[in-house]
C-alpha cells in the first residue's frame, strides 16, 4: 500500500506530463498546502473514520480514545509518511474554509 506522500509524488508525476511549467509549479505548490492540511488533520480524521466505521458516536472522548492509540506514530512521523489517503475527501473542507485562510497573511 502507497502512503499518501507517494500518491502525492505520484499525482504530481502525472500531471507534470500533461500541462507546462507554469501550471506545474502552481499544483506543486497546492499539493504541498494540501499535504501539510493532511498532516495537520489527518489523524483527526482517521480516528473519526475509525469511530464511524465501528458503529460509536463522534464524540470527544471517542474520538480521544482512538487518537491515543496513534500517540507513539503522531510523535515519530507525519500523517502522510506512515497512512494512505484514504481521509484525503474529508479534509477537503477543512482545506478550503480553515487551513488556506491561515495560510494567507
């Protein structure tokens, strides 16, 4: 299974084959936003997703318990070295309304 930084890669080797410079440049830029948006919230998600997927309720301490099964891998690695994009879809909003607004000065 491909972890999402090399969905990432790989997304952007396509691409990079079918348009110019310019546009490149600019979808390596909004896919390197994306991927900090994912390791920001990515494990936010996937315990969310796991909660769903295990018929429990999304609250907070549901969610709390999953995220401390993920204690040890959040302080070693980022979201997208170590899980797929499979919560890529979900972040989308916080993409668009939380993160890119913090982004811009």
């Amino acid at each position: 299974m491909l972890n999402a930084d090399e969905i990432l890669c790989l997304y952007l080797r396509e691409v990079a084959s079918k348009t110019n410079d310019l546009f490149y440049k600019m979808m390596v830029r909004f896919v390197l936003l994306y991927r900090d948006c994912l390791n920001e919230y990515g494990w936010q998600k996937k315990a969310e997703a796991e909660c769903r997927e295990a018929k429990q309720t999304l609250e907070e301490k549901n969610i709390t318990a999953r995220l401390a099964t993920y204690r040890d891998a959040m302080s070693m690695h980022e979201f997208c070295a170590v899980n797929n994009a499979e919560v890529g879809p979900e972040i989308c909003n916080e993409f668009v309304t939380t993160f890119l607004e913090k982004q811009t000065p």
